[in-house]
C-alpha cells in the first residue's frame, strides 16, 4: 500500500513538475552596453543630438538679439516698421519651432535616427531572446531593465480570446 501511494504521488509530482511555468529573466540594457556596435551608435546618435542642439541654440541666441533690438528701437519706430519687425520676430520664431520639432519632435530626425541605428541591434537581441525561449521552452522572459516587462510570452498561454468568448464578444 505504502508502495502504491508512493508512486502514485511520484507521479502527481512529476506530472505538476512538467505542467509548471517556466520562466527567465534578462536585463537589456545590460545587454545592450556589452554590445560594442551599440556604444558606436549612441555615440554616433549622441554626436547627432548635439549637433542639432547647437544649431538650435545659434537660431535661438540670433532670435534672442533680434527681441533685445527691437525692444531698443520699438519707441522710435514707425506703426508700419513695428508691424514689419514683429512680424519678422513671429517667423523667427515659427522657424525655431519647426527646427526644434523636425529634430527633436515625435519621429523627428533624432527618431529617425535612433530607427537607424539602434534598433537594429535591438531587433538582433530581440530575436536571440526568442531563440532562446524556444531551445529552452521558457514560457516568458521578463526584462528588468527598466521596470518589469514581458519581453517573450508562449503565444499557447494567452487567454485572450478565451475571455473573449466568456463576455460573449467574437
């Protein structure tokens, strides 16, 4: 009897075991810096950044004289110059705006930029974390680099559609 029970629970262990979620955890950032190529690109995006940042600074510094003479020059000015010269001020300034937001702005040439450089090795370590997740059958590999994310899920354990189904939505 002591037999039986035995291998019975052996069994239910065994059986719990091979049913268990398996899991690994990564740090990409941690990745990333250990990848020479990455250093070259931010380095490179960084060159990039910097360089757009000045020619920023000189517009705005231009812009920033131009504000500082016509506030001189403002009382001794005709109606038609004052408008002439604000509207010249207005401009200007539209223009830094512009510059500012096709560098810096959402999918601005830093985006793009980043797009080039970056994430190419991002992809390439994306993928290695998946091939790893298939030799090893991880379930999901979680990233800690910047708070918890699931970096590779097994698309068998997603419920989604599952729920779905229970609140009755096709």
């Amino acid at each position: 009897m002591k037999k039986i029970l035995l291998i019975a629970s052996f069994f239910m262990l065994a059986a719990f075991a091979g049913n268990a979620q398996r899991y690994a955890v990564i740090d990409s950032k941690y990745i990333l810096e250990k990848i020479p190529e990455y250093k070259e690109s931010q380095t490179k995006l960084d060159q990039f950044s910097q360089l757009w940042q000045q020619e920023i600074d000189q517009k705005q510094t231009a812009l920033d004289k131009m504000y500082k003479d016509y506030d001189a020059e403002q009382v001794m000015l005709p109606d038609n110059l004052k408008k002439k010269r604000e509207d010249e001020l207005y401009n200007k300034e539209k223009e830094l705006r512009d510059l500012q937001r096709k560098r810096f702005g959402f999918e601005g040439d830093l985006f793009k930029k980043r797009q080039e450089l970056i994430k190419p090795i991002q992809d390439r370590v994306y993928n290695a974390v998946q091939k790893l997740a298939v030799e090893k059958q991880y379930d999901f590999i979680l990233d800690k680099s910047e708070g918890i994310t699931v970096i590779f899920a097994d698309p068998k354990l997603d419920k989604s559609d599952d729920i779905l189904k229970n609140l009755g939505v096709k």
